[in-house]
C-alpha cells in the first residue's frame, strides 16, 4: 500500500500542475469564447460582466452595466417585433491575453454577423476588441470593453 501511495504522490508531482488546476490564460479565454456565444441570450451573456463594466464601442460611452442591459434589451424587442427571424453571431478571431495578478487584458477580432430573416445579409463588421477581466472569488468578470471597427 505504501508503494502504491508513492506512485501516486509521485506521478501527481510529475503530471504537469495546468492540467490539474487549469490556468488563468484559459479560464480568461473561456469566458471570452462563451460571452460570444451568449449574444442571442443577453441575460444570461450578463452574468459574465461585472456591474461596474465600462463598454466603448466606436465613440460611444455606454452607461452602466445595468442600463446598458436595459438598452440592449429595449433594442433587440423592437427588432424582433420587427423581423422575428433576426439574429446576431459573434466570432472571436486571433486573441491574445495577458495576465497580470487578478487582471487580464485581451486582444481579438471580432467578427460581428447581424443575420436578418429576411432580405439581403449585409457584411459581417470587423472590430479590434479589447477586453479587461478581473479575477474576483476566483471567477474572472468582463470590467471593460472596447470596440473599434477596422
């Protein structure tokens, strides 16, 4: 039984610590990767931005958080009424995150796909996304964002 235990301790201690605990670099990706594809489900999208997130888009200001889901929201009703068929798809080309402490920083493509359920599909826009995610209770939240169109 001591021999057995032994193996064990050692092949834990040889066995690569990232593949057992995860690393920040992919946790932050994570959330990324999923807030993109939350962006037909804003609500749920919501869950992985802080309350005291700021959002640039262009050079616009977005208000807080919680107004900023209210408006969102407000907007993506009026076009549903509109054409119940539409819907928006977000791609996340070429990140690149770096950790520092409890702050990561990321940079991407952001392929930005409105689909509408009928006439024609514009171009998707193409934007240079920045995000900063703060690590908090060991989950990392969406603190600033910012978009420019290339």
């Amino acid at each position: 039984m001591k021999l057995f235990k032994s193996i064990i301790l050692s092949m834990l201690f040889l066995i690569n610590p990232v593949v057992l605990f995860g690393d920040d670099e992919s946790d932050v990706m994570e959330v990324i990767k999923t807030w993109a594809s939350l962006e037909g489900d804003l609500n749920k999208q919501a869950e992985l931005i802080r309350d005291d997130r700021v959002m640039i888009a262009g050079s616009y200001v977005w208000p807080d958080q919680k107004n900023n889901l209210m408006i969102q929201n407000e907007r993506r009703d009026a076009t549903l009424k509109r054409d119940s068929g539409w819907k928006i798809m977000q791609t996340i080309i070429s990140p690149k995150v770096r950790i520092y402490g409890n702050v990561a920083v990321a940079h991407f493509i952001r392929r930005f796909d409105v689909i509408p359920g009928e006439g024609e599909v514009s171009p998707p826009s193409m934007d240079n996304g920045t995000m900063v995610l703060v690590k908090d209770k060991g989950n990392w939240g969406i603190a600033h964002t910012h978009f420019s169109q290339i």
